[in-house]
C-alpha cells in the first residue's frame, strides 16, 4: 500500500490512525526456516537486518507475512541516520552494526496467518484484528516485534500528530473498509506538520564558487514521473550543506549522462529563464531524494525546497506526481 500526502486528517467512521513511523516500510514474511525482508521498492533486506531475520525465526509460528516499519532506536528516539548506515555493501560491518544498533519491527497489518490464509482481500477492519491476536501470542516474548498503535479516534489523531518528532513525523490514516491497496494510494493517506515528496535527482548545477579549488554542486534538480513514465523537471534546491558538497559532487558526477529529464527539463522557454539555467548536468535516474515543500502549482514546487533525507529504500520509477494530489479547499469558502 502507498500513502497519498493530504493537508489534514480525514474524519469519518471508515477511517483508522496510526502514527507515521521514520524507518523502513517492510514486507517480513515467513516460510519455515526462510526469513525474506523487502522494501516498499521490492529490494532484498534480509542481508542488512540479520537481527530482524534471527527474531522472526524465533517466533512459534513457521509462516505468516507481516507490514510495518524497521526502525532503530537511539536514546528515546528512533534514529534514521542510524537506520540509513545499516545499508551497507560490507557483511562485517553489517553485522558490526547489527549489534551496536539492533533495529525493531514496528507491525501494523498482518497480510497472511500462520494457518496459511490470505488476508490481503478482507477489508482492514478484519485484518487489524487478526493482527493484535497474531500480536498478543507471538510479540510478548520477543522484545524485536512490536505492535504499531492504532484508533479509530480522531482525537487521539490529532495528539499524535500534535506530539510527532523522536521518530514518528506525523499520521497515517487507512479506509477500514478497503481491502490492502496493493500498489495504489486510495486506502492510506498520510499527514504530517510539513507536506514531503519523494523526488528523483535528474541533474545538478554546479555552484558559482569553486571549494577547495574544486567545482562543486550548487543545487539538484528534482524530477517526477507522469503516467506515461516521463520525467519531468519540478524545481530544484540549493539547500546543500557546506561540508557536504565534494562528497556530493563525488557521488554525483560518475552518473552524469543524458538525457536527464524525458519530460519537461530546465531551461526551456519562459519568462523566467537566463543564461545560467541552460547550464545544467543531466544524471542517469538512480538516485531518490524526500525534500519538504509548501507549496505545488503548474506541475513545479514553488518557493523553498529543503532536503530531508536520501531514500535508498525507493525505486526511482516510484516517484510520481500521484504522490501530490489531495483534495483542493475551496477558495471562495477561504475568502468568505
């Protein structure tokens, strides 16, 4: 299931709340003595979580197929820095890190029994159940699998969503009566304090000033991708730390190749083109970026853009403009 990013809390009877978790969405499954760990983009986990795989088999159930959240606790908050160092192509350093910083299973729908049965096509409002059963037999003795909260009050909502930080950024909020949306976005929505977007890194401008007497990145330019599987140019942030740009340009620079950009790309023709804005490096699509924005209009982010965090865990090609739409107030209500 994918979350659409709305502005506010959806109300009504056909609606259960959950907190937004800052981890790894993960599909845990179970067959015997096999463990498999895949992320929302259908990569292999497995490898870089043995803790998780080693507490699945200690279970007293040989097969079931869990959906939730990795994350890995830091103090009284859940840290993705942390989490983001677990991917890592060493299995010595894996395994290393595996112990210094243990990760948890924070599960939220129960998507197959122990019995074998598939309950991807009930409604939610039979899953949830079958999971805290699944939960209360199962988690109690193994301090890796957590049960993830969740209400059907609005109230408790709005609290979470009120308190989010240390690890829970804001609200996820699923149609109780929708089976599991496989690959779609109209059974969850998701609401935090700030509107985010995942966006593909199409190319980069290199910055005025050398550093170091070197060229560096100035800013990235941010791609989506439309129905027919075209990128398209939607902005771009500058918002590029310091001491972080030759590392940067260092990754950036061996994936420069056209076209960058299928769709729309920068420097086309309007009023607010110059000189500068034709100079640009185009980047094969392999890296994914969520930036926190305020405002989108005319297919592009408007005013400042702001990095939050590299995501790893994401295809590419699961960065569309779908992930943007939600419900428009109506202006002449906000004038009134």
């Amino acid at each position: 299931m994918e979350a659409r990013s709305v502005d506010a809390i959806p109300r009504g009877s056909e609606w259960q709340y959950e907190p937004k978790w800052d981890g790894f969405r993960c599909l845990l499954s179970r067959r015997g003595n096999k463990v498999d760990l895949r992320s929302k983009s259908g990569e292999d986990l497995t490898r870089y979580f043995p803790e998780l795989a080693e507490a699945a088999l200690k279970l007293n159930v040989a097969s079931f197929v869990l959906d939730g959240e990795i994350v890995v606790p830091h103090g009284k908050a859940f840290s993705f820095d942390d989490l983001l160092q677990r991917i890592h192509p060493a299995a010595s350093r894996v395994k290393k890190l595996s112990v210094e910083t243990p990760a948890l299973y924070l599960a939220f729908d129960l998507l197959a029994t122990p019995e074998g049965k598939a309950l991807s096509a009930e409604p939610l409002r039979k899953r949830r159940p079958a999971l805290e059963v699944f939960a209360s037999t199962q988690f109690k003795s193994n301090p890796t699998f957590w049960l993830s909260p969740a209400s059907t009050s609005y109230a408790t909502a709005k609290n979470w969503l009120a308190n989010s930080g240390g690890g829970c950024d804001g609200v996820i909020a699923k149609r109780t009566d929708l089976a599991y949306q496989s690959g779609n976005r109209d059974g969850m929505q998701k609401i935090k304090k700030f509107r985010s977007a995942d966006c593909v890194i199409g190319g980069f401008r290199y910055a005025t000033n050398k550093l170091g007497g070197k060229n560096v990145v100035g800013s990235l330019l941010l791609g989506l991708y439309d129905e027919k599987g075209l990128l398209h140019h939607v902005g771009f942030t500058s918002a590029i730390k310091q001491q972080e740009k030759l590392a940067l340009t260092a990754r950036l620079e061996p994936l420069i190749a056209p076209p960058g950009f299928t769709g729309n790309a920068p420097g086309g023709p309007s009023r607010w083109s110059t000189e500068r804005s034709a100079q640009w490096c185009p980047l094969k699509p392999k890296l994914v970026v969520e930036v926190a924005y305020d405002h989108f209009s005319g297919d592009r982010f408007r005013h400042g853009i702001s990095i939050l965090r590299w995501r790893p865990d994401k295809r590419p090609d699961q960065c569309t403009f779908d992930q943007l739409k939600h419900r428009a107030a109506d202006p002449m209500k906000l004038l009134a």
